[in-house]
C-alpha cells in the first residue's frame, strides 16, 4: 500500500475578509500588488465524516521560514463547531505560481496530511481586482491502518461484458498536483511520485487495481485503450476521471463506444454491390456485406417492385429469394420472377424493400446481429463504412 495523506476540498467562491492594493511604482517602473487573504475549513475523519478535535489536532500553513497556525482552530469536541479552522492576514500575490503554500495537518492515530496550495488573485474588467479573498477547504483524515481499496470496472458494449480489453489507471500528471472535482471542489494530497497501473479485463469484463499499488488519497485517471469486440473498433465512452482513492466508488461500470460508422451496435455496410454507379446487373441480384456477422429474419418477406417488363407474383406471394453467406457477413437478395424481362430498352431496374407487412406479409423482414436477436434493423436503413446510405435500387438495362 502508499500512503497518499488523504484530501482537500477546498472552493474560492466566498470573499470574506482581505485588503488588497496596487502601488504604481512611476517613471515606466512595475506596479507592486499588495493584497491577503484567509483560508478555513473543516478538518473530518475521511471515513465516518465525523468533524475532528483533540488537543493533539494540529494545523500549520507553510511558506519557506514561515510557518504559521491558525487564527482560530475549534478542537473541544463538544462544540458544535469542532474541527474549524482559520488562517488570515495570509499574503497573496497577483499571478499563478509566483507563491505555494504547503498546508499540514496532523493528529494522533491518523495519516498525515500535505497539501500545496497556490492560490492567486484575478484581474477583471477594466483592470479592476477584488479587495476581498477568502479561500475554503476541508480536510479529510485517514485513520492509521487504513488500506487503499481494490478498485474494479467493469467494460461493457451494449449490454455484454467486454473481455481482454487493456485499461489504465494514470496518476494526475505533476506529482499528482491537486486537480478540481467538479461536483465537490475536492482536490488530493500530495502523494509524491505514483505510478501509472495497467490491466486486462476478464471474461466478465471486469478490470481490477490492487489497493496495495494504488496511493490512498491519490487521484488518478481510468483510460481504455481501443480494442475489438464481436468484429467492432472500441473507444472508451464514459470518462473517469479524478478518482480519488479511499473516497471514489470501488466497482463502477464503464460503456464503451464504436469506434467505427454504424449503428449502435457498430453495424454497417462494408460493400454493396450496386454501388458503382451505372452498373447493370440483368439478374437483378443484389449483395450488401456487414462488418459484422447477422442472422436473418422472415427472409421470405422481402419485397421487390420493378420498372422493367418482367412481372412478379401478385401479393402476399414472394417476390425476393435472400440468403446468408456462411460466415454471417452477406445478404444476397433476388429477384423471383413471374416472367423474365423480355427486353432489354430503356432504364429498367429493380428496387427492394423491408415492407413485408405493407405487402400482405404477417412481419417485415429485418436483419439482427448475431448474439442480439431481439434487436433488428432493415438493411437498407444501414450506412456504409463512410457514413452514407445505400441505395436498394438495381439497374437491369442500360439507360
């Protein structure tokens, strides 16, 4: 296990109480900025919530020689305000990064905590800057001999586990510097260096991290890097991200997206055999290849209409003879006819359709992928590798 000294949260959308100013130096020399600020928080137990006091609770804000205490810190356990903190008068500067402060805070029977904070004052409109700065944070504590959990995800494509795909489990990059949790303002412990975890999923689809590699009160990032699944290019879908160890949720599901054009479950249309334009084919015949393999449905009601000579039975007889290649991956549909066209003048031509009921059929005729038989589509409701539609139309004649 690695200790990580736990977390902060801390958010800067109060002004209490600061003074800032700005002293133009003359003559073309810089402007000195002079402002301060205060810092409180609550300090709690990272397990139970409960607020923290003791005589033996300590706070310390540190910059170089400087090491300051709070101005107020409740530690009798029987106020109702135990575990509050406050610092003031703490000197702020104007840019990003020109000062880090390094907050510690220890307390016996629990993990120390570190935590560099550099906050900064903003310039608005009008060169205007704020008189006031007040930044919060809560610190949360880990008791000693607490463990980093094992952390297990779970990658699915609609609805199936998705096997042997290879994730990552990435510290936040500077030494794993505080980051914003965008729904609490949680920021992390400094941890020191953390190394980036990688596993594979299993047959359930379930990645595992060992809490004994992971850094307790370290947050990291989940990355999946793009694998295949049933024949489909896989991207991660759902981002997670800013996990912090010992407080995230250990088992989450994670979906995964195609990659690829198609629908959603990654089908289309890899080739079709009408797609040159102006090819003839006097059968009629008519072959779309999927990327990925399918199952036919009431394959007898498809439906044809033609603007040739030939005729076809009147409905509900059938019209369209289709079949599956062997591997799943082709339809090839054709014509039935009642009598062959009996010329070959002018632009004639076949044109399919999935309107199996319209036509006198009990059902539509329709297509699944293998694996997902409650779930089908119209194969000329599918795209094409670039994301275009394919036409069910067949030219018998030369126009």
């Amino acid at each position: 296990m690695k200790l990580g000294r736990v977390s902060l949260v801390i958010s800067s959308v109060l002004a209490l109480s600061a003074c800032s100013t700005i002293v133009s130096g003359g003559n073309n020399a810089p402007a000195v900025f002079s402002a301060q600020m205060t810092l409180q928080g609550t300090l709690m137990d990272a397990q139970s919530g409960k607020r923290l006091g003791g005589d033996d609770l300590e706070v310390h804000l540190i910059q170089g020689l400087n090491q300051r205490r709070p101005d107020r810190l409740v530690t009798n356990s029987q106020d109702p305000m135990v575990g509050e903190f406050a610092f003031s008068g703490i000197p702020l500067p104007f840019n990003s990064g020109n000062v880090t402060y390094r907050l510690v805070v220890r307390k016996n029977n629990y993990i120390r905590f570190e935590h560099n904070l550099s906050p900064f004052a903003s310039r608005g409109s009008s060169n205007l800057v704020d008189s006031t700065y007040n930044f919060m944070g809560d610190v949360y504590l880990f008791p000693l001999g607490t463990f980093a959990p094992t952390y297990r995800f779970q990658l699915i494509f609609n609805g199936k586990p998705v096997p042997d795909a290879t994730a990552m489990l990435v510290p936040k990059s500077s030494g794993n510097e505080p980051v914003a949790l965008r729904s609490s303002f949680t920021f992390a412990a400094n941890t020191g260096y953390l190394e980036a975890l990688t596993a594979k999923s299993d047959a359930e689809g379930v990645v595992e991290f060992q809490g004994g590699a992971l850094g307790l009160g370290a947050v990291y990032d989940l990355k999946v890097l793009p694998t295949t699944f049933e024949g489909v290019d896989l991207l991660q879908n759902d981002s997670l991200t800013n996990l912090l160890v010992g407080k995230a949720v250990t088992r989450q599901v994670l979906t995964l997206q195609k990659a690829a054009p198609g629908n959603s479950f990654g089908l289309f249309v890899t080739s079709v055999s009408n797609s040159v334009p102006g090819q003839v084919d006097g059968s009629g015949r008519l072959a779309i290849t999927f990327n990925r393999r399918i199952t036919l449905n009431n394959g007898t009601n498809f439906w044809a209409t033609t603007t040739g000579t030939g005729t076809f039975a009147a409905a509900p007889n059938p019209r369209v003879r289709a079949s599956l290649s062997p591997d799943g991956l082709t339809l090839t549909l054709e014509p039935i006819w009642l009598t062959n066209p009996s010329d070959t003048s002018g632009s004639q031509r076949i044109t399919y359709s999935a309107l199996g009921i319209a036509n006198g059929f009990t059902a539509d005729p329709s297509i699944s992928v293998e694996g997902y038989p409650g779930v089908t589509f119209s194969p000329f409701n599918l795209q094409n590798a670039a994301g275009g539609n394919i036409s069910p139309e067949v030219l018998l004649t030369n126009p």
